[in-house]
C-alpha cells in the first residue's frame, strides 16, 4: 500500500508542477522577454527487492527555461544596429529641413537680392528701388543665420538626448549589477533563477537600443557587460557610469565618458558602435559639422564677394566714396584643445589666429593643427583627412594662419573653423541705401567722330588693381591684326602719357588682360563693330546718380564660379562653383545622406526584426501548444489521483478484513 501511494503522490505532485508551469506561461504570454518554462521530471532510482526493482515513481528535477544564448545575442545586436541607423536617420531628416528647395531656398534668396540690383541698374539714383535691393540683402542674411541658428538648435538637441540616453543606461546598469547579486547568492541552491535572467536578458536588451553591449559569463552566474571594445559597465554587482562631457575643443559639442573609481576616462567614438547614443555621436561629429560647413563656405562666399565688388564702385554720398560692407562675414573660429599648457591665471600659453585671405578658396570643412614635434606643424583638413605641414603666416585653402602669441608648444593642437560661424553670424550692416555703391568709378563715352557702330555696354572695376590716378584715359582701335584679320588692335593712353597695346576681337573685354599685359583693374565691353580710328573715352565718373556701371557688375556674381576654388600644384586655380550650383550640391549631399540612412534604418529594422523573431519563436510562449500541455498534465493529474483512490480504496478493504 505505501508504494502504491507513494508513486500516486509523486505523480500528483509532479502533474501539480508541470500545470503550474503551464499557467505561468499562460499568464506571461504577453510579457516581453519572457522565456517559456517547463519542468524537467527524472524517474526515481528503482528500489531493489527479490523480485527485482520496482519503480518509485517521479521527481520533479527543476524548472528551466527555453533558452538560446546565441540568438538572445544575436537580437540584441540587431536591435541595437537598427536603433542606431534609425536615430541617425531621424536626425538627418531635421537636418534636411534647413536645405528647403524652390523659393524657400538660400539659392533662391541669393538670386533675389542680386536680380533686384537689376533694379537699381535701370534706376541708379531711385531710392525705392535701392531700399528692395537692401530688403533682399537683409532677407538673404536673415536665412542664413536662420539656417546656422537651427545648426545649433539641433546641437543642444543632440546633447540633451546624450544626456537623456545616459542618465537611462545608468540606471539600467545599477539594475543589471542588482540582478548579477541576486542571482549570484542563488547559485548554490543547485537550480537557476529563471525570472531574475529572463529580466536580466530583457535589460541587456534595452541597453543594446543606447549602445552596444558584449556580455561574459563568470563562474557565480553573473554577466560582465563591457562596451566601447572592452570598457567595463557592469562587473558581478558593480556599475559604472556613463557622463556627458564637453568636446575637448568645442564646449558646444559633448563627448562620452566612463566614470570608474572615481576617474573619468573619455570614450573614443570609433569603438563605440550601435545603438541610439553612437548614431548622435556620429551625426553631431560628422554630418552636423559638415552642413556646418557648407552653409559657412557659402555664407562667407557670396558676403565677401559682394562686399568686395560693392567696395569697387562709388556710392550716392557727398563726395562719392567707396562702397561700404554690405554684409558681416565672421572671421575663422579657432579653439585650443583643453589640455594646451595654461600660464598661473588660466590663460593659455599659445595660440593660434586665422583670418580669410581669399574666400573663393575656403573648403566647407573644419581643420585640424598640430605639432609633434618641436617647430613642426601639421594642418590636417578633416573633410577627407589631408596632411600638409605649415608654418607661421603660411596661406591654406583660402585662410592664413599665424602664431600669436607663442607658437604652440609639442603635443598641443587647435581646432581651426575658417567657415563655422559664417551662417549663423551673417547679417546685413549696410543700413543707408545711398551706400549701394551703384556706379562704376569709370564713365566710358565713345567719340562723336566715329564711323562704326561701336557703343558702350558696360564699364566697371573688377579687382583692386584699378587705380583713379591713370584717368582719364583714351582708348583708339588700330588696323587689323596681321596674325588675324578679324581682330583689331588698339592701344590705350593713360593719364600720364604711357601707351599700352593690345588685339580686340568681338566679345572681349578690355583693360583686365594680365596674360596680355594689360591689368587696369576694370572691364570695359562694347556693343557693334569699330572701325579703325574710333575712339572710346575713359573718365573718372563725377555725376554717380547717373550712372550704373558697377550694379552691372553684380548682375555677373549669379553666373560667377567663385565658391570652392582650389589651388592646384601647378599655382592655378579650379573652376569654382555658382552660388546656385553650391547650394545645389549642398542638398543633395545631405539629401543622398538622408536617402541612405532611411534605406539603411529599413534594412537594419527588418534584420532586427526577423532576429526577435528568431529568439522568440525559441523562447517564447505558444498559447496553442500550452493549452495542448495544460490537457496533457490535467489527464495525468486525474490518472495520479486515481492511483491514490485505489491504493485508498485497497487500503479501507485491509483495514476490514484486518477488523473481523
């Protein structure tokens, strides 16, 4: 009899367990990162007896869960990938939003201010037509500082989120090391705690969607956690702990550093990969710097280029001066690195300064100098890494650099932006309209002895080469060039008696000929056909409302290759871009980004997705088949009780027969 019972109560016992399991994994159908259960039943050691061994029913072993550790690793690497590409992605479509197309455009501003001075040609002396050239000039500015305005904005915006992301892997981190003891302190019971790993597993999950994580198992059950390549975040019960620190360079910008034992270490951004806070690493360093850039390049391009050519005419004031700026161009930005050598009050030691030289030639890129040695200086330009060593008052790229006021000392650098404040920094300074320098410092008239069709088109300085002191000037066309009968030849008399000779063929401009020999500073262009013996005065202008020759002159800068030149090594320079062809690149850069971050962020997903899928087809609990077990183990419940009813009901039959 007491086997009988024995063997019913284990299996009652064991259907009990196996039912109580099964409701478990009912009820937590639906809670993320749980792992089915199930519980593992062994048969008892037979016991001997002379007529052999007789089984004693089952023992229920213990409880485990449905595990896979390589997909568990495999899901969270995924998830973490994708949630990097799809916060990059995030953050180039706001990015995107300051490159608008169609009239909303900075192409488009450009192009309205300098088509307004087509006013001003046509009416030099309006004053109406002067304040709309300035009102396009105020709201060309107005956009561009804009643009640079919202640049910061989604700077401060990406440290907040750093800061957000770190304060919420903390805390994850101080959870997992929590877990870690309690699983630890469970370890010598024989059995695993499958709850505390399921919670656990589900807190390196979402650790993973911040940065991405590798785990090690130690002997005591806990997981080290490790990122950046091998820097520590969780050991058995201890945490570390992430902050956000300022660039070393620029306090605007933040980098990641890892608090341990009261130390603070900084994190290279290149070991770090995937997850939220990487991507917003990689966008603030690389893609918000470079739309920095481009907007600078072309904020500082078309401000001195105006600026220069409105300095090159003669304005409405009494007496007529040069024109004044029109637009504010910000001078390059240069940061030392924190840890340059600092004197007793803090200041530092050395220094560096940049000013533009020729802003044609400014890159849309940030720089980087040096110095590894004594009296050794390297300038790296960051936008593709080229290395070329300088020196003091050595011109790169359209900017000078000079040490002031000590040449940096070895193992000191400086971050040097010729471009970085130009957008943001960009306004309009010339506030009186009669400072729109409209005419040219040259009237050219043609002679009324004339016998072609020669007239004027236009006459206007070009450089700072032109000189007033050699006007009045006389410009006679000769007979035609033997070399080629089509052209005729000519030669200019300036103020003080010299004559310079030259060939004039249809279209030529004259007087900016340096290849020829002739470089006056001014382009002088007619209309029809001379005839030898014609003539063309060149006077300086005395009535200015009159005339229009220099806001002729801003009616080319539209059509003008004058951003992004390069010099080459043979001392020549590339042809430039049109401001409407840089702000044409400029979108599509940021535009292919956002089209391969969003192909990236759907691929990245869908691996992701499939990866979750994979662990949780393993791990996860299927109703259908719960319910199919909750059957299986009821019957066998009612199978074990029905065993002890009969051993009962044997056991009520012996004590009668016992009674009588």
């Amino acid at each position: 009899m007491a086997g009988l019972l024995t063997l019913g109560a284990r299996a009652m016992f064991a259907s009990q367990a196996a039912l109580q399991t099964i409701g478990q994994n009912i009820a937590n159908a639906n809670t993320p990162g749980y792992s089915r259960q199930s519980v593992v039943l062994t048969t008892s050691p037979g016991q001997y007896t002379g007529a052999g061994f007789f089984g004693r029913g089952v023992d229920v072993q213990t409880v485990v869960r449905s595990h896979n550790e390589f997909l568990t690793k495999e899901a969270a690497g995924a998830k973490s990938a994708a949630m990097a590409d799809s916060t990059r992605a995030d953050q180039l479509a706001r990015l995107e939003k300051l490159f608008p197309t169609g009239t909303e455009g900075l192409g488009y501003a450009a192009s309205q201010f300098l088509n307004a001075m087509v006013d001003v040609a046509s009416r030099p002396s309006d004053p109406s037509a002067r304040q709309v050239a300035l009102g396009r000039a105020n709201e060309l500015a107005q956009r561009f500082a804009n643009a640079g305005q919202q640049i910061a904005d989604l700077q401060a915006g990406v440290v907040s989120d750093l800061k957000a992301s770190v304060g919420v892997v903390n805390q994850i981190a101080q959870q997992i090391a929590g877990i870690n003891d309690q699983i630890a302190r469970t370890r010598g019971t024989g059995h695993t705690p499958n709850d505390l790993l399921d919670q656990r597993d589900q807190l390196i999950s979402r650790l993973a969607e911040h940065v991405a994580v590798t785990t090690l198992p130690a002997d005591d059950g806990s997981l080290g956690v490790f990122i950046g390549g091998g820097q520590r975040l969780v050991l058995g019960n201890q945490a570390s702990a992430l902050q956000v620190t300022s660039d070393p360079y620029d306090p605007q910008r933040a980098t990641l550093s890892l608090v341990e034992g009261g130390q603070s270490r900084a994190l290279d951004e290149s070991v770090l990969t995937g997850g939220s806070m990487t991507a917003l690493l990689n966008f603030q360093n690389k893609d918000l710097q470079d739309a920095k850039s481009l907007l600078g390049q072309l904020a500082a391009a078309i401000g001195t280029r105006v600026n220069a050519q409105n300095a090159l005419g003669l304005d409405l004031s009494n007496p007529p001066g040069k024109g004044a700026p029109i637009f504010n161009v910000a001078a390059p930005k240069v940061m030392p690195a924190a840890t340059n050598q600092r004197d007793a009050g803090g200041a530092f030691v050395s220094g560096v300064q940049a000013s533009i030289v020729d802003a044609s030639q400014l890159q849309a890129s940030g720089y980087k100098l040096t110095s590894s040695a004594p009296g050794s200086y390297e300038l790296t330009r960051l936008s593709d890494g080229l290395v070329r060593s300088v020196n003091d008052g050595d011109t790169i790229d359209g900017f000078q650099i000079s040490f002031n006021p000590a040449a940096p000392a070895q193992g000191e650098s400086f971050l040097i932006e010729p471009v970085g404040s130009a957008a943001v920094e960009m306004r309009r300074v010339l506030d009186n309209p009669n400072g729109l320098a409209a005419a040219s410092p040259l009237t050219a008239s043609t002679s009324v002895n004339n016998t072609g069709t020669l007239s004027v088109d236009s006459v206007y300085a070009v450089n700072a080469g032109y000189d007033p002191t050699k006007a009045p000037m006389t410009l006679e066309f000769g007979g035609p060039d033997p070399a080629n009968p089509a052209n005729l030849e000519y030669t200019l008399t300036l103020a003080d008696g010299s004559v310079l000779t030259g060939v004039w063929s249809a279209g030529q401009a004259i007087g900016n000929q340096p290849a020829a020999g002739i470089d006056l500073g001014f382009e002088l262009r007619t209309n029809g056909v001379p005839r030898t013996g014609d003539k063309i005065s060149l006077d300086p202008t005395v009535y200015t409302s009159t005339n229009n020759g220099n806001a002729k002159a801003f009616l080319n800068i539209q059509t003008e290759g004058f951003v992004g030149r390069q010099l080459q090594a043979g001392g020549g320079l590339t042809a430039g871009s049109t401001i409407n062809d840089a702000y044409a690149a400029a979108m599509s850069d940021v535009g292919a980004r956002v089209q391969s971050a969003n192909y990236l962020s759907g691929v990245s997903t869908t691996v992701a997705s499939n990866a979750e899928a994979s662990r949780s087809g393993q791990a996860g609990v299927n109703l259908d088949e719960e319910a199919s077990r909750l059957m299986q183990y009821q019957q066998s419940y009612q199978a074990a009780a029905k065993v002890l009813q009969t051993a009962q009901s044997l056991f009520d039959e012996l004590m009668r027969i016992a009674a009588r």
